[in-house]
C-alpha cells in the first residue's frame, strides 16, 4: 500500500501538477496520506479481529 502512495507521489512529481508545487509540500502531503492510509488499515484489522461486521 505505501508503495502505491510513493509510486503515485512519484508519477505526480514527474507528470502531474505536483510539479509546481515545492517539493517539500509534495513529500509532506504524500507522508500524510501515506499516515492516513495506515492508520485506516490498522483501524480495519483491528475492526476484523474484534469479529465487527459491517452489513
């Protein structure tokens, strides 16, 4: 899953419109997205474990 995110972040430094963007704000908006993506992971498998359902 990150390697998505830093695959993506990558594709838009290179071809996107995070190119005029500095990079710096590019890299800080990939590590949050990459944070959120985690946390909503570990938030599932938890969930999962505890036998929740969600239908």
């Amino acid at each position: 899953m990150l390697f998505l995110v830093a695959a993506l972040l990558l594709l838009g430094v290179l071809l996107g419109t995070v190119a005029h963007a500095p990079l710096g704000l590019s890299a800080a908006l990939g590590l949050v997205i990459a944070v959120w993506l985690g946390v909503f992971a570990l938030r599932e498998r938890h969930g999962r474990r505890r036998g929740t359902s969600a239908h």
